[in-house]
C-alpha cells in the first residue's frame, strides 16, 4: 500500500510517526545495504505501507540519514509537507553500555528528538517531563521496522529532526501542553484519517490530562471556548494558565471526557454568543452545526417578563451583543442572563452530571450574571 504519493488523490495520509519511521528506516539501510531507496516498507498497526524517500546519504561506514516528506492529504494539517530527517548512528553495543553505563538501558535502539522536536515540560502526557516529544507508538514502530535490519552486538542510535519543526509548533497547542520547542511525533495506527475534528479533539483532551498531572483537581478547573475567553479568565480570576482549558466547539464532549477523569465540578467561563448555546441544549457551538441564540435569549427574556415588542427586537437582532443593548435598556439583562445560566447548568447536569459555575462575559469583559 502506497498512502504517500504526492501524484494520487489522497483521502488517507501519514502520520508523522510513520514519516519518521520510514526515514529511519532509509537512513539505516544506507548505512547496510547498497541499494536505491525511492521508497521504503515499514509495518505499522494499520497494515504494511510503503513510503517515499525524499532522499538519503550514508555519511560514513556507520552513520546514515535520510529525509521523509509527509506529503498532503485530505485534511487541513499543520503538519503537511514538513520534511522529517533521521539520522542514524550504529555502535558497538559492548562499548556503548560500559561509556554510558549510567542510562542502564537494555535497548537495541535508542531514539532521541533533534532539532524542531519539542521537548516535554509538564506531567499528565503520554511522555514524561524532560523527554522528547515522540509518542510511544510511533517510537515503537521505528524500533520495530529498525529492529529486523540491525546487525548482531550493535546499538541504533537514532535522531528524529523537523528543520521547521518550531516554527509549525506555533500553530499547535504545544506550547499550552509544555511541549516546548517544536512538534510532536505523534499517531497510534500510523495512519492519519481526514478527520481534523478528530485531531483537534485529541490535543484539547490534552490540556485536561496536564491540569490533572499538574495537581489541579475538581472545582479548580475553567472552561472557555477559546483564546478570547483564556485571556479574559487570566485577567478576572485569580487562575493560573494551566487550570484553564480551551473547548473549541465541543463543549458537550470535553464535558463528557472531564467526567470519565473524575471531575465532577467546573467553571465555565466565556462569552455569552458562545455559551448561550447550551442553555438550548445544544452542546456542539459550531454556527453551521446549531445556532439559537437568538432563540433562546427572546425565550428566557419574554420568561422574565419582557413585552412582546422587546422579544420581537430580540428575535429581529443579528448579533447578541445586539440583544443584551436592548435588555439592558429594559432593565432586564440581569434577570435573563442569570436565567439563561440556571438553564446552562441544569442541562449540564442532566446530560453530564457536571455541577457547572458559569461566568458569562459580554466582548468588554462585563460578567452579566451573579
């Protein structure tokens, strides 16, 4: 199976785990084998792929590199087109352990992350603090595909390096999850799927797993949709960066994965445009998904007793902050808002069994509820 030809329509593409297998795999066979190595096969939990070699070089009798390009697919990925080099040294395994007697290692092969390979700063990831950002399947299947190729009483020494690595990180949420200094290595099957809902849930799922690692626990955690509501939560609550977790859109599904991890209470924190969406019952706040707010703020304002000709300029508006001006000059912004919040954490607790603090903020940075 070819997934990583540049020239066919590609619905199916790499991860990076397996570009970096394949050029691990090409810069060891320079160093074994007199060969041409246009592509290389490499196993992965998916199936058995072969993978193209942008080029390679056997730097001397034991010291090979190649590079790797995770060529585009289907999907809108930071990651696409980034070229992955892998620089291969063999040693004797005898002498290796007596000069490095201190890493009590019985590996045969030994991966370490270079340039643009961030390195892990904070608990709660599948990598420990201080190592290298490659993810344990992807660093398993380099060393499986190494494996079968190493000669007898020697030791891989392999280096995975990203040249723009540091600077295509700046566009993850790496440096939020104490990845710092360039991307992950990362994929369980090795196969990235276009689903980058799927991906970008992934890496949101994350920051709960670093606030646990880091020690924060029930009730001290805040949830916000995005950047927006972050910067705004760090400048009124008195939080640090790591208790603050970023939704997106999928506000119903970092609730249910908080619950599986035991949190039973949260903050909620942002802008009403946003969260007023899940006094609706609607917990995916994507626009083309569901909208009503417009909806739902005239329905809970004509419950606190406004006049029909104010529920029908409500419902007439474009924008909520539209709509909280004329509540406001009705006197009822208080009354709807805190109404609208009561129904934000009912429905949270019934479709979750979250308890649920909401703040809601308007674009200035006003809370309207109390």
């Amino acid at each position: 199976m070819n997934l990583n030809n540049q020239k066919t329509s590609i619905y199916y593409g790499l991860t990076t785990g397996s570009i970096a297998t394949a050029a691990s795999l090409a810069a060891l066979k320079s160093i074994l084998y007199d060969e041409n190595l246009n592509f290389v096969e490499i196993f992965t939990p998916f199936d058995k792929i072969n993978v193209d070699i942008h080029s390679f070089d056997k730097i001397n009798e034991n010291k090979g590199r190649a590079i790797a390009i995770k060529y585009p697919y289907n999907d809108p990925d930071v990651t696409v087109n980034v070229k992955i080099v892998a620089t291969v040294e063999l040693m004797e395994k005898d002498l290796y352990l007596k000069e490095n007697s201190k890493e009590n290692t019985s590996e045969d092969i030994i991966i370490i992350g270079g340039e643009g390979v961030g390195k892990v700063t904070k608990s709660g990831l599948q990598v420990p603090p201080g190592k290298s950002a490659i993810n344990p399947a992807p660093a398993g299947m380099i060393k499986e595909n190494l494996a079968n190729h190493l000669p007898t009483g020697k030791i891989a020494k392999v280096e995975i390096s990203v040249p723009e690595g540091e600077k295509i990180a700046k566009k993850t949420m790496n440096n939020r999850l104490g990845i710092i200094g360039g991307i992950s290595i990362l994929g369980t099957t090795g196969i990235a799927r276009p689903m980058s809902s799927k991906a970008y849930k992934e890496s949101l799922l994350c920051q709960i797993d670093v606030a646990i690692g880091e020690g924060y626990r029930n009730d001290s955690l805040v949830f916000v949709p995005g950047n927006i509501g972050e910067k705004l939560a760090l400048e009124k609550l008195n939080v640090e960066k790591d208790q603050i977790i970023q939704m997106g859109n999928f506000v119903g599904f970092m609730f249910e994965e908080a619950k599986k991890r035991g949190i039973n209470k949260l903050t909620l924190f942002g802008h009403i445009g946003k969260l007023v969406k899940l006094a609706g019952g609607i917990f995916n706040t994507k626009h083309s998904i569901a909208d009503g707010r417009r909806e739902i703020i005239a329905a809970h304002s004509a419950l606190c007793g406004a006049s029909r000709q104010t529920v029908q300029k409500i419902f007439k508006s474009k924008t909520t902050e539209d709509m909280l001006a004329i509540l406001k000059d009705n006197n009822l912004d208080l009354d709807v808002f805190n109404s609208i919040s009561l129904a934000i954490k009912k429905n949270s607790l019934e479709s979750f069994d979250i308890d649920i603090d909401i703040i809601l903020m308007d674009m200035k940075g006003n809370q309207l509820n109390f």
